[in-house]
C-alpha cells in the first residue's frame, strides 16, 4: 500500500471522477446522504458518522453494514482514505472543475450522485471541491462531503460501487504494469558505452542558424503554417530532416531545447505550429472557456498532413537553394501528446474512423472510463469524412512522447508502422494514462526495432520546455520535477536514435540502451527501457494471475 499511497496524489487528478464516486459510496452530503442499494433497500448515512468512524474507527450498525459490501481489498483503508489529504492547489482544482473535460466528468458522476430534488450531483460536486480545496483542512473525503451543497443527496449505490472496483482496477493495473515493466528493464543486457567523450545528451560539434518560413495545408482555411527551420552549418553532406509536432496548447518554440540540440549534432530540425491546437487555446483548455470544437474535430486528421506540406516546403526551398544541404527524402518524426498521435499517423500508423466511432460509442456508454484523452480523441468524430492516408513514406523513424492514439489508431493501425519506432511514457502521465496510451500500442506494433522507455517520476509535462507564448499555465503540482531536469534523458535518445536511423552512425546505437539511461535520468529521474513486452504475459499480470516478475 506505500507505492499506492505514493501516487495517490496523480491518480486522483486523472481518476478525479472515479474518487468522487468513493465519495458517493462513502455519502457525499453536508447532513445525511440516502444510498439506494437494491436489494438490500434504502440507508441514511449521517456524515457525522462518517467523521466519527475516521477518528475512532467505531461504525453504527448502518455504516458498518455498508463497509461489509465494499470489495474486500477495500474495506481495511476507507478509514484512511477519509482524512488522507491531497495536496492540490485551489488553483489547480478550480480550472480542472471549470474546464469542458472538468464539466464532462463531473457530468457523469452525476449519474451516480443525485443532489437536492434529484437533479445531476456532479455542478454540486464540483462546487464541494472547489470548497474543500480552500479549506485549511484541504480536500479529503470528509471536507468535500463537509462542503458539498444542500441538505441531501441520493446516490446509486449499486453504480458507486461499482466505479470503485473499476477505479481500483485501473489503479491497480497501472502499477502492475510499471512493476512489470521495471522487471523486464532490469533484465536487460548491460551495454558498455563507448569509452570516447561522446554523449548524445551534451552539445555536438556544430554550429547552426534559424529561420522562420510558411507554408499551408490546403485543406486549412485557418491560413499560413509558421514553423522554424533549424539548419546545421560546416555539414558535408545532406542533413536529414527531423519534424517536431508539439501537443495541445504549445507550440513551435515548445520543444527549441531539442530543436537546437539536434541540430548541433547536424541534423536539419523543422519546429511546426499546428493552427487549432497550439498555444493560443490555452485559455480555453484550462480557463473553462469552450474549447473550439469546430475545428478541433479536424486538427486530428489535418495535423500529420501539416508535417508533409511542411517537408515539402523544405524540399522546395532546398530546390530553390542547392547550397541548403537537407536531404528531405529522409525524414524523422518527435511528436509529444496530441504531437505523439501526430507522428506516428504520419509515420504509417493508419485511423480506421468506422472503427474510430465504434470504440468511441462504446466509450459513451461505459460510465467508468478514466482516460482523460479519450473525450479528446473522439472529437475527431466531428469530421464529416476524415482522410484515410495520413502516412508520409518519407519518414524512416518515430519518437513518440506520451502519445494518445488508443482511440484514433488502434491496434490494427498501430501494426501498420513499419519505421523505427521510439515511444516514451511518463510513470505520473493523468492526461496520457501509460497503460492504455503507451503501454498497449507498443505491443501492438509491428515496427523493428521498437522501443519503450519510461521515465520516473516523469509527468506528461517532462518533455515541454519553455515557450515564447508560455505554453500550458500548469500549476507546480502537475508538472513534477523541474522539466529542466528531464531534458538530457529526452536530448540524448532523440540524439542517438535519429543518429542511427536517419545518420546511419552505429556508434550511437549503445546509446539506446537501458546502460545510457540509467546515466542520463540520475539522481531526478531513472527510467526503463525495453525493446519487446509479451502481451499475453502483460495481460496475466495486469489481471493478478502472475507476479510481475517475468516468466524467463
């Protein structure tokens, strides 16, 4: 129960609807809460009782009966989970509860949880933990149910509880599958790096200059594309073309850390700023202002084009300019995020959208669904009728960081990407689950060589640097370790893996070991790497049939 209590924390964020249902379960009212449970009829729960049994760990008889209809794995720590503090800003909880993915959460707890007159509990709800989190006692169960508004509420209890077994698998299966996955690092071959002072993660020997250019997406109507062209000078020969696709709410400046570094090592970078989705919808992400589904609907499908009318751009100007040393018929792609689903649709991973909306209606229905992304992915759905060739065949590899594309590629579309693949998961990710976005579609792919690697205590905001328009305002407490720290685990893979595969420089191939991260995350970080996970084995694990100690 410690590694649970240690990322307690993240998991409420990103299951903030799950826990209000342990609230439900619990009783969630300021007086007394009326739990219909059939077929064991209706119980009044006061929230007195509640506080009583928190401190003294006495029941009365109708709380007591209420606990012994918990799941057994549950019961010996609703005491504790009553009074255990989250440390979120009010802040934070604020412009998670005022956001469109806040509200459609809160919505759907509300099925559950009934206030005053039988009405949706979940505007109530989000109004108790805005409430508690200004409290000096801060949210706990108890404060939010303190704090929760009107005299009475009904609950479901049959659905609450429900949700809590399903809240407690996906916690549960998470952390088995990262101790699955630190297994499995751990059996790694211990590679030797080369014993010369290179090092992918420091500076290399050239020099470069900048550029900023344009281009359009024809099937835009949003106008020009900026993007910035990073060009390495004293090369010899033609530089591969590395594309960076930045997530939601960034931008092209997002990721010039990398941009900057990778071209020192003579590789051409062009940085994209995807019209739609890039910084100037940070209001609307987090503010609670609506977000602009008109045309998000279509950045999903326009977004990989926006990388091939970008290469393309650079081929004609290389045309144009002979003495511009860039070789655009090889290309690698780095995408991070929404940039994650990005690259790897360009890079061959294909969107079956009939598909597409099946997974998102069953979605719909299903009332226990805690993947953040998922809400996201579907507003793909919005397209009357989304492009199906979205691979460019220049490309020949892949970085994905915290990529979502469960939804929107598949495990089908997933097995269609034949490049060298590179995904990167992030241990504390509440808005890119690692299990469903990173962990899954890396066993769909049929790509060799394919890599994982996960950084620990890593957040979906480790990869981001610094952008001129100030990419997302994440509170401090969703952003983990100064990202600062992270940037030479993320430096040196791009560097050695593009290296080898765009370069074609066996010398760095050692790099891409679990040797070289180990060195490169210490003492912030650590991380894991892995080049194969078997699925049937991951799938004992994650249903408790195994340990997480692989089968040899």
């Amino acid at each position: 129960m410690a590694i649970a209590r240690a990322r307690k924390k993240w998991q409420w964020f990103s299951l903030l609807g799950a826990a209000a249902t342990v609230w439900a379960q619990t009783g969630l009212a300021a007086e007394q809460i009326s739990l219909v449970y059939p077929p064991f009829g209706t119980f009044n729960i006061q929230v007195s009782d509640l506080a009583s049994f928190a401190k003294t760990g006495n029941t009365s008889p109708e709380l007591g009966f209420l606990i012994r209809l918990l799941p057994n794995d549950q019961q010996p720590n609703l005491r504790e989970s009553l009074t255990t503090r989250m440390d979120l800003a009010p802040t934070t909880v604020s412009q998670f509860v005022n956001s469109p993915i806040g509200q459609a959460f809160l919505e759907r707890i509300g099925q559950v949880i009934r206030a005053d007159n039988d009405v949706n509990g979940g505007p109530a709800l989000g109004e108790a933990l805005k409430t508690a989190a200004s409290s000096p006692a801060g949210i706990t169960l108890l404060s939010v149910l303190q704090a929760f508004p009107g005299k009475s509420v009904k609950v479901n209890g049959e659905l609450g509880l429900k949700a809590v077994g399903a809240f407690t698998r996906a916690v549960n299966q998470e952390q088995r599958a990262q101790d699955f996955i630190e297994r499995l690092a751990q059996l790694q071959p211990r590679t030797p790096l080369p014993a010369s002072s290179l090092n992918p993660a420091q500076k290399g020997p050239f020099q470069w200059q900048k550029q900023k250019i344009e281009f359009t997406n024809p099937n835009r109507t949003t106008g020009s594309i900026p993007a910035d062209l990073y060009v390495p000078t004293g090369i010899t020969a033609p530089a591969p073309l590395i594309v960076i696709s930045h997530g939601l709410a960034s931008d092209r400046t997002t990721f010039a850390y990398l941009a900057e570094h990778l071209a020192s090592y003579g590789l051409a970078v062009l940085a994209v700023t995807h019209p739609g989705s890039d910084a100037s919808r940070v209001s609307s992400f987090l503010s609670g202002t609506p977000l602009d589904y008109e045309n998000l609907p279509k950045d999903w499908a326009q977004r990989p084009l926006d990388l091939k009318f970008g290469v393309d751009a650079v081929a004609a100007l290389v045309q144009k300019n002979p003495a511009l040393k860039i070789d655009t018929n090889n290309v690698g792609l780095f995408g991070h995020s929404m940039g994650g689903f990005t690259v790897l649709a360009a890079a061959g991973g294909t969107v079956d959208w009939n598909a597409v909306k099946q997974r998102c209606l069953a979605a719909a229905r299903d009332l226990f669904i805690f993947n953040i992304s998922v809400p996201l992915q579907c507003r793909s759905l919005g397209l009357a009728d989304g492009p199906s060739t979205l691979a460019d065949p220049r490309v020949k590899s892949v970085i994905a960081v915290n990529p979502v594309s469960s939804i929107l590629i598949g495990e089908r579309g997933m097995a269609n990407i034949k490049v060298p693949t590179l995904i990167i998961s992030s241990s504390k990710d509440v808005f890119a689950p690692p299990l469903e976005e990173q962990i899954w579609p890396f066993t769909w792919l049929q790509a060799q060589p394919k890599y994982l690697a996960m950084l620990v205590p890593g957040t979906h905001f480790s990869a981001v640097g610094v952008s001129e328009a100030g990419v997302l305002p994440v509170p401090n407490d969703l952003i983990g370790p100064n990202p600062q720290l992270a940037q030479p685990f993320f430096k040196g893979l791009a560097g050695a893996f593009f290296g080898v595969f765009n370069q074609k420089n066996e010398s760095l191939r050692p790099f891409l070991s679990q040797t070289f991260v180990n060195q490169v995350t210490q003492p912030t970080f650590q991380a894991y790497w892995l080049d194969r996970i078997n699925p049937q084995q991951l799938q004992e694990v994650l249903a408790g049939r195994i340990g997480t100690q692989p089968r040899r």
